[in-house]
C-alpha cells in the first residue's frame, strides 16, 4: 500500500510539472505574439491625408470655384469619389453646352444646314470626354474605376442626346434642300422625273451621312424613306 501510495504521489508530481511547462509555453508564446503585433504596428504605412482639389464653373458669368477635400492616401471612399466625378461632369456639360448652343442657333434659329455636322459633333463629345479624363480625380480602387467608367458613359449619353435631336432637325432642312432640288431638275432641265429623284436621293444621303457622328446610332432611314413618297406624289 505504501509502495502504491508513493508511485501515485510520483506520478501526481510529474503531471503537474508538466501542466507548470505548459502554462509557462503558453505565457511565452502570448508574449511572442504581442511582441510581433507591436513591430507590425509600428512598421506599417501612416494612413496620412493628401489634399486634392477640384474646380468646379458655376456658371458662363460666375467666377471659378474650388474646394478642396482631404481624401486617405491611395483614393477617396466611393461616395466622395463619386461627387467629385458628378462635379467634373458637371463642369464640361456646361462649357460643352455653349458649343452645342451655338450649333443649335444655326439649324433651329437661322434654319441654316451646318456642313460636317457630324465631324464638328464628334469633336465636341471628343474634347469633352478628354477634358472630363483630365481632371477627373486619380484612383486605384476597383470600385472607383467602375464610378469613373459609368460617370464618362452618362457624360457621353449627355452631350450625344442634344446632338441628335439637331441631327434630326437638319434631316428635314437636307429634306427640304432635296425636293428643292429636285422641283427644279424637273423644270429646268432636260433631266426626266426619274432621274431628278435618283439625284436629290443622292444628295440627301451624301449630307445626311456627313452629319452622322462617328460611333453613334443616328440614321435617317426614315426621312429617306418620307423624301422618296413625296417625291413620288408630286
């Protein structure tokens, strides 16, 4: 019985001594980790701010205003970044407007054909898209990218709409051009009736193309289409 008493109090002993290493292992190691976890502090980047600026129109009379926002190193959060791309997307809409305007004068106004309309269209969606890619804000978040992405398309459908309702304007005033043209091949030449609608035809198509935008989905099928009945019918 003493024999066994002893080999247990042996044994009870070295179970302890092993559960004294263990906790001792342990304390170690939460040290360890503590102490890794401050060098890793200390050594990453400081989220340090960066100013950056915008300028925004506020209108043809109004003198330039700016503001300027602080925004985390790397790119600004995506609300911000996207009510900086809407400011600068405001401010081309608006210097591109006056272009438009001037253009919208000649065809509604003066009831003037502009020649190359679509070639001056193209430049002016042109021009804008770069001055838009110019001063947008810089990011390299992926969801940022995909506000600039949406915010050049929107930018593009704004100026292209306008456009294409004076394209459709000058399609009736080359319309018009057409049957004037035609009523006189009819009467002052020797050309038959067939072939005076075969060249006001052509001439509608020849300017109606050269009014298209590049990169657009303007036609004029159906005004060709009216133009022809009612060359037919006089």
């Amino acid at each position: 019985l003493y024999c066994i008493q002893r080999r247990s109090s042996n044994q009870s002993s070295s179970l302890q001594r092993h559960l004294n290493q263990y906790r001792n292992m342990a304390r170690l190691l939460s040290l360890t980790c503590l102490s890794v976890a401050a060098v890793l502090a200390a050594a990453a980047p400081s989220t340090s701010r960066v100013p950056f600026a915008v300028s925004v129109r506020g209108g043809s009379d109004a003198t330039p205003a700016s503001f300027v926002a602080s925004i985390p190193s790397g790119g600004a959060s995506s609300g911000d970044y996207a009510s900086q791309l809407e400011s600068v997307k405001a401010s081309v809409l608006q210097t591109a407007s006056a272009s438009i305007e001037e253009l919208k004068d000649q065809i509604v106004t003066q009831q003037a054909i502009v020649e190359d309309f679509g070639s001056k269209a193209e430049v002016l969606c042109n021009k804008a898209l770069e001055d838009f890619a110019q001063r947008a804000p810089e990011s390299d978040d992926a969801s940022n990218q995909k506000e600039y992405d949406a915010c050049l398309e929107a930018l593009e459908q704004a100026l292209d709409t306008p456009l294409q309702v004076l394209y459709l304007q000058q399609l009736a005033l080359l319309r018009q051009q057409a049957l004037q043209q035609f009523r006189s091949a009819t009467k002052t030449s020797g050309s038959s009736e067939y072939e005076a609608m075969l060249q006001a035809d052509a001439s509608f198509v020849r300017n109606a193309q050269a009014s298209i935008r590049d990169g657009s989905d303007w036609e004029f099928s159906q005004e060709r289409s009216y133009l022809q009945t009612v060359m037919n019918q006089m």
